[in-house]
C-alpha cells in the first residue's frame, strides 16, 4: 500500500473524530427577555399584537354601549303601559272592547316561532323571527306573544332575541342588531290596539 494514502486516510480520519472537516454552527442566542425578544423577532410580533388588539377591540366593543344604545335599550325594558315588551303591565291596563286579541294557543304558537328559530345548532333563522313580529298588527299582540314567550320559556324575550340559545356558540347567538334595531322600530310604530 501506498504511504502517502496511508497518512492521508489516517489525517482525514483523525481531522472527522475530532470535529474538523466543517465548520461548527454558531449557537443560537436565545432573548433573555421580552424587549430582546421583540428585537430578534418583529415581524411575529407584530402579527401577535394586532390579533390581540384587533380581538380586544371587538370584544370591548361588545360589551361598552353608547349613551344613545343605553337610552334605547333602557326604553325598551322600562315597565310601562305603553311597552309592549313589558307584556305584563301593557296587558293589565283597559283593553278596549272589540280589540283584535290573540288566543293563549296562538300567541304561543307565535312565541314557539321565535323561540325554535333562534334554538339551533349552527345558524340561527333570524327571518323567521322577523316575520313573526312584522306579522303582527298591533302592541297588544306583540305583548301577547311577548308574555306567552316569557311564560313558556322562563327567559327575557329581548335577552333571547341578541343572544340565542344555541349549542355550539362561537360568538354569533341570537340576531344581528340591525334586525334586533328593525324589530324594536317596527314594533314601535304600530297601533296600540
């Protein structure tokens, strides 16, 4: 055998065991703490703050009303003879006679409508919901179907309408308040009687 091979193969096994051959990788800084990591990593940064501003915002949006939707929603739950979403004191004061009233199995029929439109699994059926009260004539039926809805269903008939009942809830019970918005003034402008 050849010498100069001898001692070339012997160097080159030599130079592999003891690590030669390539060149060793620097090793990775790792931060110390958030300001470093925020350096060496901006782009991520950036992209995780404006998920948690942007979530934080809706979220906060929700739950922070304005002065005119506090007005509103406040007249909408005063108890009064004149709301027809407060059924029990609308109802109790003079019907006049001749008044078209819905019969106990019709107005809960109606409250039925609502109730399974917004019991759902997945997607609620808001334009049932509304139809149900476009149908209505007048403020003593609503308030009629409002109190039967109440009655059947031990739950406030407005709380129902905004959020739903549904078993997988992923942020979007009950109906939009656009809707909720057109209920209310369509329930407002009918007759009372």
């Amino acid at each position: 055998m050849n010498p100069l091979l001898t001692q070339a193969a012997s160097t080159a096994i030599i130079a592999k065991s003891v690590g030669g051959g390539s060149s060793p990788r620097p090793a990775k800084i790792q931060p110390t703490n958030f300001s470093e990591s925020i350096a060496q990593k901006p782009f991520q940064w950036l992209i995780v703050g404006g998920t948690i501003l942007y979530f934080g915002s809706k979220a906060i949006g929700k739950l922070i009303k304005t002065g005119e939707e506090r007005k509103k929603e406040e007249a909408e739950t005063t108890t009064s003879a004149e709301n027809p979403w407060s059924a029990t004191a609308f109802l109790n004061q003079k019907i006049p006679a001749g008044t078209n009233l819905l019969t106990a199995a019709k107005a809960y029929e109606q409250a039925k409508k609502i109730y399974d439109a917004l019991n759902t699994y997945f997607a609620d059926d808001a334009d049932i919901v509304v139809g149900v009260f476009a149908a209505l004539p007048s403020k003593v039926q609503v308030a009629q179907v409002v109190k039967s809805f109440e009655v059947y269903y031990k739950r406030n008939i407005l709380e129902y309408l905004q959020s739903g009942k549904k078993t997988f809830d992923f942020g979007t019970g009950g109906i939009s308040t656009e809707l909720y918005n057109r209920i209310i003034e369509n329930v407002r402008r009918k007759p009372k009687f």
